[in-house]
C-alpha cells in the first residue's frame, strides 16, 4: 500500500509559490530602489549644505571675503582649486565631494575617485583631483571669474543683497556631460558652446547651496539636457544672470 504524506509539495504547487514570490519581488523593487534613490539624494543635499557651511567658516576667517575658485600659482606651477583649500584647512572633509549618485563617474577616473573616499588621501595638494569633483561653486559672480590673472580680489559678502537667495555651490556636470566640474555658471549655451552647468543626478532634482549657508533641492521638469535647458529659462530655478533678480548675481 502506498504512503502518502501530507506535508510534501508537488512540483506543480512549488512552481506556483515561486511565481507567486516572484511577482511580489518584482512589485516591490521599483519601490525598494525609489527608497534608495531617496536615501542618496539626502545624503547629497547634506554634502552640499556642509560644503555651504564650509563656506560660512571660511568667510569668517576672511574678513567676509569669498574665496577665489582657483588660487594663485604655487611654487610647482600650479593652482590649488577651492575644494582643494577647503578640504586642506579643515573647513569639509574631502568625502563630501562626491554625489552617491554619480557612480558612473568612477569609470571616467577611479583614482581620484578612490583618494576623495579615504580619511587622508594621498594627493590633497594635487589640483588635478579636484577638478572632477560633483559641486561646482559660483565662480562667476562669486569666486571671481577675473581671478584666473588674479587682477582683483573675489567680492565680499556684504555686496550679495540677497544671500539666501543666490547661488553658492550646485550639483554640476562639464562641458563635455560626462563628468563634475569644480565650477557651475549661469551661461547656458549663450556662447554657442556648452558650459559647466547645474545637473540633476537625482532624476529631475538638483542640490543647492545658497550664500546664507542653507541647501535646498530644486525640481524642474524632464531630465538631463532638457531638464537644465528648462530651469535655465527666465522665470525658472535657474534663471539666467541677465534677468532681473537673477539667483547667480549678487546684486
């Protein structure tokens, strides 16, 4: 007589209970990855607040005076870059300049990548490192774009009328969109040629520090090449220098 036991599954009924999980698997990634997305867009917006911190402690040192984006040239020929001289003085750590979401970047340059992560990196002193780095400052208007012959020194902060309301530092991509730049501009392609400019790496938001030293996200709409054309437009986020009220000037 044959037994049979109760407890035993057919395969039939296996096949069914993994389907079954497979589908509530699949239900549930779009939101497990949404989450993680969120959790790397806060852990940005608090670099670029620090950053802007950062920036508050150094304008305490200097009289008020806002740091040049590079300084004059050193003995071996070349410019520290303003994350460099943050990162050196204390002011940020050398972390913070990298956005969680950019990990594509560690293909175009996994050296540098790999030093900005330690606790000490070997290379603080090397100009080079920082020129890829995910938050670009306001060079333009506040790092002194004149400052490249060091003919005049950057502006003080008591000429920014509206200092929460204008730029400090942004998420930012180059000229060529594949990598950070250590600067963000408000010429949006008004030479006929790109330039460094905010990017969204979380979607169709982008991190903010503002001179007053809070941070912010700002949306737009698309993404990418499309969502920077729309939130450089008069009226928008990132409205263009020449507009009245513009969030680049210090005016």
């Amino acid at each position: 007589m044959k037994k049979t036991f109760a407890g035993n599954f057919t395969l039939i009924e296996l096949l069914v209970v993994i389907a079954i999980i497979a589908i509530l698997a699949s239900m549930l990634l779009p939101s497990l990855n949404h989450a993680r997305e969120r959790g790397r867009q806060a852990l940005c917006l608090s670099n670029v607040k620090q950053i802007s911190q950062g920036m508050i402690m150094y304008l305490n040192d200097s009289k008020e005076r806002f740091m040049p984006y590079v300084m004059p040239l050193t003995s071996t020929g070349r410019r520290q870059k303003w994350p460099g001289v943050f990162s050196k003085a204390g002011y940020t750590t050398n972390r913070i300049y990298i956005c969680p979401s950019r990990t594509g970047d560690k293909v175009d340059y996994p050296p540098y990548f790999s030093e900005l992560l330690k606790p000490n990196p070997s290379f603080l002193d090397d100009s080079e490192m920082w020129a890829y780095v995910h938050y670009g400052y306001n060079y333009f208007k506040l790092g002194g774009d004149r400052l490249v012959s060091i003919s005049e020194p950057p502006p003080n902060l008591r000429q920014v009328k509206r200092p929460s309301l204008t730029i400090a530092f942004g998420e930012c991509i180059d000229v060529t969109r594949a990598q950070g730049s250590l600067v963000v501009t408000p010429r949006y392609l008004l030479t006929g040629s790109k330039e460094p400019i905010v990017w969204p790496n979380h979607g169709n938001t982008a991190s903010i520090g503002w001179v007053d030293g809070h941070a912010s996200v700002i949306s737009g709409v698309g993404t990418g090449e499309g969502w920077a054309a729309n939130a450089y437009q008069p009226g928008r986020p990132l409205a263009n220098i020449y507009q009245t009220n513009s969030p680049w000037d210090i005016n």
